[in-house]
C-alpha cells in the first residue's frame, strides 16, 4: 500500500496565487529549472508530518485546531526571493514573505502539538517561503545575483485558516486539502 505524506501549511489567497504564478510564468523561460510548482500548491509549510498513521489523525486534527484557534486571523505580505542548497545548482527557488511574529508564534504552537503528539519534526530555523521552482538544470551555474534583478511577486493576503494537506505524487495539483482549521483568536486592540 502506498504511503501518502501530510503537512500542515498556510494556505494562499487565489490573488496571492495569481501573483505567483504570473511571476513564475514572466521568469521561467529564463531560469531553467526542471519543475516549476503548480498554482495551486502554493502554500507556507508549517510542519511537515510525513506519514500519518489513521490512529494519530483524529488527536493530530484536534491539537492542530486547538493551536490554531488561538489567534486571530493575520495578513502576510509577499516579499524577496531565495533558494536553497547549493548557491550555484539550488534545490529550490522560493518567494519569501515579510517577517510577521503571528506567523512566527502560529507555527510555533502547531510545531509543539506535533511534537507533543509524537511526530518527528525538522529541527532547522523556520523560514517562511512558498517554493516556486525545484532543481536547477541550467547549463551554466545559478547566479545568486540573479535573485536582485528579479522583480518579485507583490501580494498581500489575509491568513483566516491553516490547513493539513497530503500529498498525491501522482497528481497535479499534488497537493490535497483534508482538513482546515480556523484562527478564531480575537483580534489585537491595535488590529480592530
């Protein structure tokens, strides 16, 4: 039986989507990369779970609801570029978002409840991207200066959910919604 992969991630707005995929389409007939990600599976990953045993999903859905709605619903503003891996053959071509300390305390309590419940985590810093592009195949080297001469993606998005997505390899859009979860945390005085 085929194992499927599961992660919690913030999902994207359609425009933010739309502002994605028009950069992605302007740039990629000049950045060979072999894959470039469908619209549709654009996301901000928060923890990624792997394999999902059926007797953890019921606990992993309540923790994660629990997490979630503790805040309130947040806006993240599209910003840079990156990649990562090897600076001159990169793994990954990514759109990053501005620094926002919702995101960065969201993630946090949904890494907790994961752990809590078992699962094993990615111990790297948490960087927010939504990846865009995987493995260069071009035949001269990647040039990191490229990422400044690039006129990014420019969005703002509200973040009113979180969502568990598993993977379906075999499919595009690979990436499937299971179950959301909404920030119904009050808002902050300032935020009103």
């Amino acid at each position: 039986m085929k194992r499927s992969h599961y992660f919690i991630a913030v999902p994207l707005t359609a425009e933010a989507k739309q502002a994605i995929r028009r950069f992605a389409g302007d740039t990629a007939s000049s950045l060979p990369f072999r894959t470039w990600v469908h619209e549709q599976d654009y996301h901000i990953t928060l923890a990624f779970l792997g394999d999902v045993p059926p007797e953890k999903m019921n606990p992993l859905c309540e923790a994660v609801a629990a997490a979630a709605a503790r805040y309130a619903p947040f806006s993240l503003r599209l910003a840079g570029l990156g990649t990562f891996g090897e600076r001159t053959a990169p793994r990954v071509f990514w759109q990053g978002v501005e620094a926002e300390k919702t995101l960065d305390a969201l993630r946090r309590d949904v890494y907790e409840a994961c752990r809590t419940l078992g699962f094993s985590l990615d111990r790297r810093p948490f960087a927010p991207h939504i990846t865009i592009a995987r493995k260069w195949q071009g035949a001269k080297p990647f040039g990191p200066e490229t990422l400044t001469s690039l006129p990014a993606a420019a969005a703002v998005f509200s973040v009113p959910e979180i969502v568990l997505y598993r993977t379906n390899m075999d499919q595009t859009p690979k990436y499937e919604a299971i179950a959301s979860f909404p920030l119904l945390g009050a808002p902050a005085e300032g935020n009103r």
